[in-house]
C-alpha cells in the first residue's frame, strides 16, 4: 500500500502544492487552483480506498474537498487584497455549514450499516472505481462554480439576492435535516423489515432529502447572481480570456480589429500593438459599448453590435 501511494498520490500532492502556492492571482489560475485541490484529493483519498477495497471514506472526503476548496477560496481572495465582503462570507459559511452536517451523518451511516451498497461492484474495478472518485470531484466543481466566480472576481452586496437565497437555503437545510432524521429512526425500527419509509415529509415525497439539496444550492447560486452581470464575460466569449488572433485578424482578449482600434486611438505598428494592452484594450471595450449603446438604446444591441461591428449590426436590424 505504501509503495502505492508513492506512485500516485505523493506527486499528485506535490503537484496539487506547488500550482496552490504559485505566485499568479488572475481569474483563471484562481480556477485552476481550486480544480487541481478538488480532484488531487480525490486521486489521493481513491488510492487506498481502492488498495483496501473499501468505501467508507467517499463520503467523508466528499465533505473534505468541500471544506478544502472553501478554506483555499477564502486563502487566496485574502491573498489578493486582504479583505472579504459579506456575501462571500456568508457563502462560506453555508458551503461549510451544509458539508460538515451532511459529511458527519453519512460516514456516521456507513460505519453503523458497515458498507454502501453502490459499491459493492464499483471497488473491485479500477478503472469504475477511480471514475467514481472523479465523478465526485466533478460534482464538487459542478457545485462550487458559482461561488468560484464571486470568489475570483468583483462584486456587490445586493440585499435582495443575499435574502431570498438566504431563506431559500435554510428551508431546504432545514428539510433536509429533517428527512435525513426521520429516515434513520425509520431504519433502526424496521431494520429487518427493509420497507421503504411512508410517514413524516416523505410521505410528501419520494426523496425529500434531495428536494431540500436541491432547494440548497438553488439558494447558494441566487445569492451568487449580482456576480453574473456586466460586460466583463464578452472577453471570455471572444477569446476565452486569452491574447489570441482570429482568421480575420481581430487581436487580443477583446478581439479588436486593427482598423477599429486606430478609430479609437489604440497604437497599432510593427513596434507597438496596444490591442494586447489589457488596460487600454478594455478601456477600448467600454468606449465601444458605450457608443454602441448610444446609438441602440439597449445594451443587449450593444454587446450584438460588438461582434460584428455597429454598422454590420445596424444593417441587420433595418432589413
């Protein structure tokens, strides 16, 4: 087993370190940090799992990586400028909240049951096993996004947002709680009966517990949707946030042609090509839009027009 987890899970860690404590702060290596955490622990947690044939600890380092990945958030966005809004103080502390309640009460039912039954075929498959393993990093990922986003990049503190989602997250937690209890009372009553629990919330549905996660993270992503506004995203659809050229030779993040940024004062030669400029090409970004907007009236026509250019887009909406 040793000599297992030195083949794999010893350079996963260090690999996992050296990209966390990197010196680089910008949006996507904030991304890529968190993904390498998320799915370096569940290599490392994968490899004696599978050596002892066991799944008694899927669950727990479930709620690890959870834990992991918050407490890595709150790190680097303290690393970045020394300072934490509400919001994202209070999404980490329903992250934790949610993961610690649920992390205890299942490995709590693994050790009384004494296995999970899902497993019973997937642990002596390497390959089905380790996809297991990933498939809950996945899920991770999946949950986290949201907060990644706020965690990685401006934001306000819109009251109304942090209401509704608040409330909206403590009454699925509550539900949750709530079937999660009456199903384990229902359990060691009837242990050997097996018979499928009718009373309490599940009498009002079939998987309740679920209804109340779903109800949960509805609630975590509404207090996350402020972030989601602005014109910042245009970038990523334009070039995924990198200094690329198109075919029609429209350069850097915000996809600028060479004749469009001598229109608006951006130096362009065989010297100096400031459309590679972050700063001056996305003061360029908000002059555009700006215009754009001016001439339609709605931004939704501005952020159109900036893809094909505010003549192109204002002979298609004439036709």
């Amino acid at each position: 087993m040793i000599r297992f987890f030195f083949i794999l899970g010893i350079p996963a860690l260090a690999f996992m370190l050296s990209f966390i404590i990197s010196t680089d702060n910008n949006e996507l290596d904030f991304f890529l940090k968190v993904i390498s955490l998320i799915f370096g622990l569940q290599l490392i947690g994968f490899i004696p799992s599978f050596y002892l044939k066991s799944e008694k600890y899927y669950d727990l380092f479930g709620g690890l990586t959870f834990v992991s990945s918050i407490l890595l958030m709150l790190f680097l966005k303290f690393k970045i400028n020394s300072d934490l809004n509400i919001r994202e103080i209070i999404l980490a502390s329903c992250v934790l909240l949610w993961t610690i309640r649920l992390s205890f009460f299942l490995f709590q039912r693994v050790k009384r049951v004494g296995k999970d039954v899902r497993f019973d075929n997937l642990k002596l498959s390497f390959s089905k096993f380790l996809l297991a393993w990933m498939t809950q990093g996945l899920w991770v990922f999946i949950c986290l996004f949201p907060i990644l986003v706020v965690f990685s990049s401006p934001t306000n503190n819109d009251i109304m947002y942090l209401t509704l989602g608040g409330l909206l997250y403590l009454f699925g937690l509550l539900i949750e709680i709530i079937a999660d209890y009456q199903k384990t009372i229902h359990n060691k009553l009837n242990n050997k009966k097996r018979e499928f629990i009718s009373s309490g919330l599940w009498s009002k549905s079939r998987h309740p517990n679920y209804f109340g996660e779903f109800l949960i993270w509805t609630g975590i992503t509404i207090i996350c949707f402020p972030v989601f506004s602005g014109f910042k995203y245009l970038a990523l659809i334009e070039s995924g946030l990198e200094n690329v050229v198109s075919p029609a030779g429209a350069t850097g993040f915000w996809q600028i042609l060479k004749s469009t940024a001598r229109e608006y004062d951006l130096e362009v030669n065989s010297a100096i090509d400031e459309r590679y400029h972050l700063e001056k090409s996305t003061q360029f970004a908000c002059d555009y839009l700006n215009e754009a907007y001016s001439i339609f009236g709605s931004w939704t026509m501005a952020a159109a027009s900036y893809n094909m250019g505010m003549n192109g887009f204002d002979s298609k909406i004439r036709v």
